[in-house]
C-alpha cells in the first residue's frame, strides 16, 4: 500500500481525500493542517495532524500531496517539503513554472527525493495533449479554451474588492472563435476575442455597485483584457445558483501532414462537475507514479512531461497490453 499524506483541507484537499480513498493501492495515513486540527472536519476517519508533526520529516508517509494555493503557499511549501519527503503539487502560475521547478529540483535532488509540480488539468493533462500534438504536427498550432467553468481565482480576486461578500465568476469560450478553429482555419485570436468573463457579485447593503463594477472590470490581469459582464445577486440566489465548481475546456490543435498540405484537428476536451474532485484524482494518479520512480531509485523534480503513462495505474503490463493498447 501506497501511504499518503495531504497538506492542506480546502476544496482541493477534500479532493485527494476522495480520490485517494477510492484507490485500492493507497492508504491516507493524514492530513495536515495550518489551523488547529480539532477545528478540522474531514469527510472521512482520517487522522488530522499539524503541519508541526510534517516539519519534523519523520511522518511515515510514501507521499505527501501538497493542496495549497499557487500564489504565495506552493512556492513556499513545495521546496519546503521536498526536502523531507516525496512531494506533489498543482502550481499553476504558468510565467513562474521555470523558477518554481529550478527551486523543487534543487530541493528534492540534494534529499534524494521527487518533487512533481504543476499536476492537474492544466497545466498537466492539458500539457501533454499540447506536447503530443505538436510533436505529431510541427507544422500547426494549438488553441486552449477554458469554460465554461468557475474560475477559483478569478472569484476570490472579486470577493477582495470593497464592499463585497461573495462572488463566482465564470470564464466562457467565445462560440465563434471555438467554431474558427474547429474549422482548421488557424486563426490568430486575441485575448479578448477568446473568452468573455460573467461574474455574480452580492455586495453588502449600500455597496457603491458602480464602483465595484468599474474596479472588476478594470482589475489587470484578471479582467481587464476581456469583455466582462457583472451580474448583482441576492446571498440566497448565489447560494442555489452558483454553489457548484463546474469547469473544463479544450485542447484544440490543427495541423498539416504531407506536401499537399492535408489538414488534421485533435482535440482534447474536458467537462467537469467538480474541478477540484478531477485535479484531485489526477494528482492522486501522478502521486502512485512518483512513488514508484522513487523506489527505482529516481530523484529530482519532475513535471507530467517526465512521466510515463504505465507509472500512473495500478494495473500490470500485461494489463495494460491486453486491456488498453
């Protein structure tokens, strides 16, 4: 059995707890926690310890499934941890991949232990599916579109502003941009020609609504770069409405073979009720991977591009050859 640790009991950390207790392989000796971990309810009979107990690297753990956010805990927690023990995480800072994973390498190398980064649905699956296609394909090029789906990030950016309560925001895909490229026509497409942002804002009572408008919609990196709709609501219809973590999206390459330029599309597409569930489970898969590297003696950081698919599942060879080649 394959012994795991989780840092971390949000929405993605309840996640892994699901997914790791779904797999026959895996055994959750913990989870650890920041606050105090009798203020801890977790949904299943799961030891809650103190992040204390994991400074001390004598946790009897195979690995340790890192749940944090990318902004200030994983860059933080991950080299931290790699130091200790075997260790993955979701980082999804795309312009800060190479920085974070010069910090894990360097960590895990000089404690003889892998540090897997940015595992998920993208980057990760969403990764390798850009990677294989153009590698099949160098002449073409790939298109992502996230959506129609909650962006985490994108509401809690909201929920900071002034005189706000509580916010969902959805990133949607522009229909006719999807359409363009489905059709082989290689577009170039801008930012904003992309997707569009809808946001749910309940505000408290007296909010200056145009004010809070205006900065959602002038916010850079967020929502500035898109056309973006703000939508004000009751607590009570936010609640019913949008209480849900939907995502997804799509890989879409179109590329060219031959020297008379015959024209191929792959897609890779992906609809989820609950994003952190499916980030969740693919963590949950690379973890049994890196504990298998590991015991071959493998050391390092590593990323999705490093891993072959027969580590990721708990069936044989002759399994795999029988059943899914």
């Amino acid at each position: 059995m394959i012994k795991v640790g989780i840092l971390g009991y949000g929405n993605l950390g309840c996640g892994v707890e699901a997914a790791v207790t779904l797999s026959d392989d895996m055994e959750l000796v913990a989870i650890y926690t920041r606050r105090d971990p009798k203020s801890v309810t977790v949904k299943t009979d799961t030891l809650v310890k103190s992040t204390a107990d994991l400074d001390t690297g004598k946790e009897d753990i195979d690995v340790l499934i890192i749940c944090g956010g990318s902004a200030t805990d994983l860059p933080e927690m991950t080299p931290k941890y790699a130091k200790l023990y075997n260790v993955i995480d979701s980082f999804d800072t795309h312009a800060r991949i190479p920085e974070h994973f010069a910090n894990v390498d360097k960590a895990s190398k000089e404690a003889g232990k892998i540090g897997l980064i940015s595992c998920g649905w993208d980057p990760g699956m969403f990764s390798l599916n850009r990677l294989y296609a153009t590698a099949i394909l160098p002449k073409g090029e790939a298109y992502t579109f996230w959506g129609k789906g909650v962006s985490q990030g994108h509401s809690d950016a909201i929920r900071r502003i002034d005189g706000v309560v509580d916010a969902r925001q959805y990133t949607v895909p522009v229909q006719a941009a999807l359409d363009r490229v489905r059709a082989g026509e290689n577009p170039e497409l801008s930012t904003r020609e992309k997707h569009t942002r809808e946001c749910y804002v309940v505000v408290e009572e007296g909010a200056d609504k145009a004010r809070i408008e205006k900065e959602i919609k002038e916010m850079p990196n967020y929502f500035a770069d898109y056309d973006t709709t703000v939508n004000f609501i009751s607590e009570e219809e936010l609640k019913k409405n949008h209480s849900g973590l939907p995502h997804g999206g799509s890989v879409i390459y179109t590329g060219e073979t031959g020297f008379d330029g015959n024209k191929h599309v792959i897609e890779y597409s992906l609809n989820l009720d609950s994003n952190p569930e499916f980030t969740g489970a693919v963590l949950t898969a690379y973890a049994r991977a890196i504990v298998r590297l590991h015991s071959e003696g493998v050391t390092g950081a590593k990323t999705v591009f490093d891993i072959a698919p027969a580590y990721l599942t708990p069936a044989s060879g002759d399994e795999l050859r029988a059943h899914f080649l």
